[in-house]
C-alpha cells in the first residue's frame, strides 16, 4: 500500500468550493498525511467539494469521507473526472485549464499553453491581431453580443495616444458565475486577454472592475496582476473594486464609477470607443470576451470560427444555475438547443419536480417554457422569441414557483437597482411593483381622489377591471423597453412579459376572462 | 484624523481615486463621517455634495455605523428557485444580527448562500442558517 503522503490530492480553491466545505475537506486529507493541492474548479458544482486523486473523482466530499476515498472504498467515487459526460460533452476554450492547474502559478499557466496568444500577436503586430479577432466572430460576451473586432478597430483608429483597456468583471446578475471562475481559477488567461487588447488598439494602462461581492476573485487577481507585470509590460493593469450597485455592470455606468463618480449611466452617443474612460478611446469588454482572445491568438480565428450557430460564433460557457440537479459550468459551441442543458445535462430540477420556468440571461432574461426547448443556444434566435442570452445564465425553476411574484421581483429588483437618471427605469419599476401587487390581489382599482377631480381631464373616472390593469403593465413595459436610457430599465420588461404571456394563469386571467364574459 | 490623511495620501496620486479611498476609510471606521467626506473633498478638490453624492450612491458605504454584525443572505432568482424565500420567512427574529439582502454571491448552483465578511457559506437549510446567524449574535 501507498502511504498517504505519496498521495497527491486535489481540491479547488474556487469560492463556490469554499462555500461548500473544501478547506474542511482539504484539512481532513492534511490530517491523513496527504498532500494537497488547490486547484481551479472543473465547474461541476453539484459535486463539490470535488477531490481528485489520480485522475478519478469523488464528490461531493465532507471531511468524514475521507477515510473511505483513501481505502478505496468510498461511494461517493465518480470514476475518471475528464470522462465524466458533464466534462466530455463539453467543447473547452476558454475553461480548458479548469480543474487542471493552480490559479496563481505562473509555471502551471505556461505549461498549459499559457501566453501563446501574446507572442502570437507581438508577432503579428496590433492590424493583424484585430484581424484575427475579427476573422473570429468573436462578439460581447457581456450580453450585447457586438462584435468585439468591430469595437477594437474603433478604438485602434480613434484619435489620441491616450487610451483604455477595461475589463467589466461587475458580474452581477444572478445565475452568472463564469467570470468569477475565470478569475478565481485563471487570471492569467484574463490578463493575457487584455495584453492583447492593449496591443492590439495601442493601449498602455487597463483596468479590471470587480465587484465587491466577489473577495475572492478580488484577491487572486490583484496577486495575479503583480506575478505577470513583467511578461505583459509596458501594459499597465490595475484592479479596481466595485461598491455593490448593479448597474455598474452596465459600460457607461463602470467607466463613471472608475472615474470615482456616481455609478449613473452616460447617454450614448459618444461610444466609450471614443470618448470612454475620462473622456479617452476606450474598449471595454466583459470577462469572458477578454479571456477568449488568448486561444483565439494561439489556435487562429478559423478554428474558433468553425465552431457556432448562425452568427453566433465559438463556444460560450454557459452556466447553469437555480434548481437543477447538476448545476455548474458547461461551455460548448452555440447552437446546443435549451432542452438539451436543461433536461439532458442539467437533469432537470434538484428538487425532482417538473421545470416549469427557464429564465435565460439573468434577471433582464425572458422566462421560458418547456415548450421552448426546442430554441437553440443563439444570440439571434433567443431575440427572435422575445429572449435574450445574456451572458448565458439559466436559471432553472420547479412548478412550485408563482410567476407573478418574479414578475414582481424583477419590477422590484429594477426599482432597488435603477442609477435613477432616465424616468422610465425610475418611476416606472416602482409604479410596476404597485401595479403588479394589485393585479396578484385580483382587484381593480377605482380611481383615487386626485383622479376623481373636475380639472383631471384626461384621468380615467371609472373603475379598472383586472383586464385594464394587465393593459397597463403592459403599457408600461413597453415604455421602459423603450424610453429606458441602458439595459436596465428596458430589458426589465423581459421577464416581466414573458411570465404574463407565458403563465397568465398566474397572473388571475381566468378570473379576468369570467369577468369579461 | 491622521489614519484618514494617510489613507488620502495614498491613494491620491492615481487616476480615480474616490472610490479606493472610500473602500479604505469604510473598512478602516466602519462608516464614512461627515468629518471624512469634508476632508476627502478637501483633498480632491470636490465639493462635499460631489463626495457625499458618492457616498450615497453605493450600496457598500454608509454614513452612520453599522452596530451589529451583519449576515448578508442573497434572495436572487437563483436562490429564490432554490428556497431562500422560504428560508427567509422561516428565520427567527434576531435583534443581534442585521441581516442584510445581497442580490447574488455567484454561487448560483448551490444556493441558497450567504457571506459574512469574506466568507461564504452554501447549500443552507433553516438549521445551518440559523447556526450562522447565532454564531454571530
């Protein structure tokens, strides 16, 4: 028999491994005489605390089992991790080093093809480079999907030798946590992403705006800035901490909080391509399309092209999330269709119900039906059905849910989280909550004083039925979507309608069917 | 005072310093005074509206001490789909603990979750919430 101390073990340090028991796991092999090693995490969180041990896996572990794993007996073995149908239906760019290497080792970086792309585009030279970018169909991975190479050359051709590469890493919508495993699990690969980028538009200093809420990701960056300087200098990077407001996930309203200002959204236009960060050509860019760039350097811009649906081209790591029995990362090429995430990879719901609301893109994503399995994963098709992918967040709901209180909740969650410059993103989530509660109270409404007064021409005098009042909401989406200055106040409206026109029976439409018979 | 000056000085050299002081001097009082916000507007030559605008905008800093300690649960749509509704409702009153609504930890596969200072706790049931909660009380 081994003794233990030949033993090599591996567990992630990632955050969602720590929230699930890792440290306590890794002390109790400690204790055994193991050798322990913290890696990044594979993304298959249902499993974690995740121990790897030769290849072969066992999850998910507490510190009791691990007198069983090291005598070969425990249940709880998975058999080879990289074999496991979760890891090898994926297709891995930008997670290819995830689960395998140490986030802050810059030795397992370069053995693992680390800093390929950089010497490819000093190679290449800053034209090419945004070539290959381009040649990529590479887009936005942050939820707008435009084309990154298009946003480069902008940049690049802008005047001034003064310019910015920002890194939004405000992940905050819920169901979203592929950026903070990018961070926690490879910086480096992130950095790298953003060297290019400097490169590549003639930028010398960059920024990565992280959110508070992520300490972690905070702290491995910031370790990580200071191991590389060196290898990606003159390019200059510094982390910058967010304060919790979730519209500083939104690029005008980053580069205003960068600026140390109120996290309040800019008027488009001037583009931040051209007037960003204090006024200078800016590229700012979401986390996973910055970390994409590296393999696209290293592997050329035909191998990732070759990979997608339509438009939508190259993997996305998609993250599944809420209730669903095997939640975690999975990236794969567009096209892959909701079904298939849902049932097939996810299992359907942790709970064992049935699924009965989908909400792709986060809590600005329309809620889908089972009926809409059938979508495939695309930016253009998810548009074409009154959805959106975000940055591809599912959140996965049982037949328990009320569809009516998450329409409240996103009307209410806008109202908690609007900047509160643009009117329809202001009053009207608020007016939403309102309206919402006296629909989900199966009233109407008479009108109120104020109404009732001789000089309120244009007020309505007689009651509103249930029926009038779902025409409002549905009035008053549309002025958000419309009127809204940023994504905010006019994607609130997604999931909104989409829960009133997809389960209207939880929205009293029977009643109000009765009442206009 | 001295401790506020440092922490002016050494941030004020790079470009958008605000923000970075605020963080220090929140983690460092616990609150950001009207006595910090008169001598950070001092210093970057902003007027006290201009900081005290800043101050509250966001979520992380506060104007007054926070005398309790605070448990931060999150109740977005991946935990709500997970419960944490219930488990919200379900929690006993606690007049030693703030608990405070954080709309998402990124740990969404696995809620309901929560953080107290830097750490984070998952898969929570009404028993290992309520064990958080009284360990801080």
């Amino acid at each position: 028999m081994t003794p233990n101390n030949a033993i090599g073990v591996r567990i992630s340090d990632d955050a969602l491994a720590l929230a699930c028991g890792a440290d306590e796991v890794a002390a109790a092999f400690v204790a055994a005489g193991c050798t322990v090693e913290r890696v990044s995490s594979w993304g298959m969180h249902w499993l974690e605390p995740l121990v790897e041990i030769d290849g072969e896996g066992f999850g998910p572990l507490e510190p009791s089992d691990v007198a069983a794993v090291l005598a070969g007996a425990s249940a709880k073995a998975i058999g080879r991790i990289e074999d496991h149908p979760f890891i090898a239906k994926q297709q891995r760019f930008t997670f290819a080093r995830a689960g395998k290497t140490q986030a802050l080792s810059l030795d397992d970086y370069a053995a693992h093809g680390g800093w390929h792309g950089l010497a490819k585009a000093r190679e290449l030279g800053p034209e090419a480079t945004i070539a290959q970018v381009t040649e990529s169909g590479l887009r936005g991975r942050g939820g707008a999907g435009f084309p990154a190479g298009i946003k480069w050359t902008t940049v690049a051709k802008a005047a001034g030798t003064q310019k910015y590469i920002v890194c939004n890493a405000d992940e905050g919508d819920s169901a979203t946590f592929a950026d903070r495993m990018v961070m926690e699990g490879d910086p480096f690969m992130l950095i790298e992403g953003m060297a290019i980028a400097a490169l590549a538009v003639g930028a010398h200093r960059g920024y990565v705006y992280i959110r508070s809420e992520y300490p972690h990701a905070i702290a491995k960056m910031e370790a990580a800035v200071r191991a590389c300087a060196q290898l990606v200098a003159p390019f200059e990077l510094e982390v910058r901490v967010g304060a919790g407001a979730y519209v500083c996930g939104e690029e005008t309203s980053l580069l205003n909080s960068l600026e140390g200002k109120r996290g309040e959204v800019r008027a488009k236009p001037p583009l931040p391509a051209l007037e960003g960060l204090f006024g200078k050509p800016t590229v700012v860019n979401n986390v996973l399309t910055l970390a994409a760039v590296p393999w696209i350097m290293a592997n050329g811009a035909a191998a990732y092209a070759q990979v997608g649906y339509g438009r939508s081209k190259g993997t996305m790591p998609i993250q599944l999330a809420g209730n669903i029995k095997h939640g975690g990362l999975f990236e794969v090429g567009f096209g892959v269709t909701l079904g298939e995430l849902v049932m097939t990879v996810g299992g359907g719901t942790a709970s064992g119900r049935p699924v009965r609301a989908v909400q792709v893109g986060g809590p600005l994503g329309a809620y889908h039906t089972p009926a809409e399995f059938h979508l495939p994963f695309d930016y253009e098709t998810f548009a074409a059905n009154d959805g959106l992918i975000g940055h591809a967040g599912l959140t996965v709901f049982d037949d328990t849910v009320d569809m009516s209180a998450q329409a409240r909740f996103a009307m209410e969650f806008c109202a908690v989280e609007s900047c509160g410059k643009c009117t329809p993103c202001r009053i009207g989530s608020t007016r939403g909550v309102e309206l919402i509660d006296r629909i989900r109270a199966k009233g109407g409404r008479q009108p109120d004083r104020v109404e009732a007064l001789p000089q309120m021409h244009n007020a309505r005098k007689v009651e509103r039925s249930l029926a009038d009042e779902i025409t409002l909401l549905e009035d008053l989406c549309e002025t958000m979507k419309f009127g809204s200055l940023c994504a905010l106040g006019g994607f609130t409206p997604y999931p909104v309608l989409s829960a009133l026109r997809n389960f209207p029976e939880d929205f009293g439409a029977d009643a109000a069917k009765e009442a206009a018979e | 005072m001295e401790r506020l000056n440092q922490i002016i000085a050494a941030h004020a050299g790079r470009e958008g310093p605000l923000l970075p002081i605020l963080h220090d001097v929140q983690a460092e009082y616990g609150h950001v005074s009207e006595e910090a916000v008169r001598a950070i507007a001092l210093a970057l030559n902003l007027s006290r509206a201009e900081v005290h605008g800043v101050v509250s905008f966001y979520h992380d800093f506060h104007a007054e001490p926070e005398a309790k300690p605070v448990l931060k649960l999150c109740r977005a749509e991946a935990c709500q789909a997970r419960g944490v509704e219930a488990l919200a409702a379900g929690l006993a009153e606690n007049h030693r603990v703030k608990i405070e609504t954080v709309y998402c930890l990124g740990l969404c596969s696995v809620g309901p979750n929560a953080m107290v200072g830097s750490k984070v706790h998952a898969r929570l049931d009404a028993a290992k919430l309520g064990a958080l909660v009284e360990a801080l009380a």
